[in-house]
C-alpha cells in the first residue's frame, strides 16, 4: 500500500470515527432531552384522540354488513337512551322527585310551592298548555320569580317535563 492509500485510509477512518462519536453524542442528548420532558397528565388523553379521529360512518354490503349495521344503530340507540334524564322515566312524580323538588318545596327565585292552592291558582288558570310551554322555555315572572328551562336540566325529554307539570298541577286542584 503506498503513502498516499495510507493517508486516505487513515483520514477516513479518523472521519468515520468522528461520525460515530457524534452518533453516541446525539442520542445521548436526546435521551437527556426526553427525560426532562413533561410527561402525559391525563391517562385517558389517547383513548379521547381515538375518539375524536374514528370515522364518521362506515360502509355496510351484503348480510354481514346488514348485521353490523345493525348491531351500530343498537349501540347508538342505547347511548341515546343513556343520555335521556333520570333513566328515561316519564312519571312526572319521579322526576318532580329528582329535579323539581328543590325549588317548588322551598320556594326558590320565587316558585310557588307544591299543594299551595292560591300561589297555583293564577298560573293553572292560564292553562297546562302555558305550564308547560314555561317549564320548557324557562319563564321570568314580572314579580322577579325565574324557572330556568325544563328546570336546569336539558337531557330532559317534552313528555318528561309535561307529566312533571301534570303531577304538579294535580297536586293543587
């Protein structure tokens, strides 16, 4: 080998060398980097990105499509059920007993409380039909009195809050 081959020989090994020191260096820095950052607070953080990237819909063919099609609309219909109030109970007396209670018990922000024939009387001669289109809006009293809509709480259904006024106003008469 002459002088020259040597020295190329030599100068790439050396480069080579230096390459790999460089290496080592770099992971080790980023090892060091790694370490020192903050870590994941929230344990369920992955499971709330799946969710929010899943699909919209999907694509059903053929009878083992019709069956996940099936077992979908399923599942979607039970979380609907799951997010109705109180279990989806229509008896106006469960859910006065649940909600209502709170305020027409005691008299808050001026609601006329439960069996009181002459706080009742001005608000059932208006109708059912007005009860009940207040206690699904909300209604602000003149005198200051406030029901806020279906009475604070809004996974309740039309016909839950109706026979809860129902149950109400036959308490009165």
């Amino acid at each position: 080998m002459s002088k020259s081959d040597q020295s190329v020989l030599r100068q790439f090994s050396i480069m080579i060398g230096g390459l790999a020191v460089l290496t080592v260096v770099l992971i080790f820095t980023a090892l060091a980097i790694h370490d020192h950052e903050p870590k994941e607070s929230n344990p369920n953080q992955p499971a709330m990105v799946a969710a929010r990237i899943a699909p919209a819909g999907a694509v059903y063919a053929g009878d083992t499509g019709r069956a996940a099609m099936q077992a979908a609309a399923d599942a979607a219909a039970k979380a609907a059920a799951s997010q109705v109030a109180y279990g989806g109970t229509t008896d106006g007396k469960a859910i006065f007993d649940h909600l209502c209670t709170s305020c027409h018990t005691a008299g808050v922000a001026g609601a006329p409380k439960v069996g009181d024939k002459a706080a009742w009387a001005p608000r059932v001669a208006q109708g059912i039909d007005t009860l009940v289109k207040h206690a699904i809006e909300g209604y602000h009293g003149p005198d200051g009195n406030f029901m806020p809509p279906k009475g604070g709480n809004p996974a309740l259904t039309t016909e839950q809050v109706t026979n809860a006024v129902h149950w109400i106003a036959d308490q009165v008469k």
